[in-house]
C-alpha cells in the first residue's frame, strides 16, 4: 500500500493535463484486465465475487459479454451454504474469481 500513497502524494502535483493522462491509462489498464479476464472465463463455469457491500456470492455463468458476464449467484456465508435466493447479477468480469471451494452438501 505504501505505492499507493506515494501516488496520491505525486497526483497533488500534476497539472490537470497530467491527470488526463493518468486517467487514460488507467482506464486502458482496466480494460486490459476485462480482456484477461474474460479470455478465462466460459458459460458455467462457478465463480464467486464481492459486493461493494462485501457480501460475498458464489454462482456460475450464464452468459458472457464483453466485459461482464451474467452470473446466476447466490448469497452464501463463511461456511459455503446458502443464504439466499437465486439470482442474476451483471458482474464485471475483472471482479469474477474461480470457485474452487469445496461446497457442503446441498449448497
């Protein structure tokens, strides 16, 4: 985290031109990490993601775009169960990990 720091002490200092060109490339390098992401990714695959809330969901695809995909998920606690309802969420794909936990019966 000590990078990050010495970022925002540097962004103090640039001009707004120089902003606008931190802001390019950020957003290049967001879309570089969707294409990543998404070449990883297949229709059914189980994942998992966090919310902004950081409500954790495990789930599968259901259909990819291209930079989210559609993931048929549900709420789920510490231990893998579920604690909701199905439903459909429009996830970035850069925000979608594999699930490989081991899930306890019926979950």
């Amino acid at each position: 985290m000590n990078h990050l720091k010495a970022i925002k002490k540097h962004l103090l200092s640039c001009t707004a031109s120089d902003i606008e060109e931190v802001i390019v490339a950020l957003k290049a390098a967001r879309n570089a990490l969707s294409k990543r992401a998404m070449k990883t990714l297949e229709n059914g695959n189980r994942v998992m993601f966090t919310t902004n809330t950081g409500s954790v969901y495990r789930g599968f695809i259901s259909k990819k775009g291209v930079k989210y995909c559609r993931v048929r998920a549900t709420l789920q606690d510490d231990a893998g169960y579920q604690r909701g309802a199905m439903s459909n969420w429009r996830v970035p794909a850069a925000d979608l990990r594999h699930d490989d936990t081991a899930h306890p019966a019926g979950a």
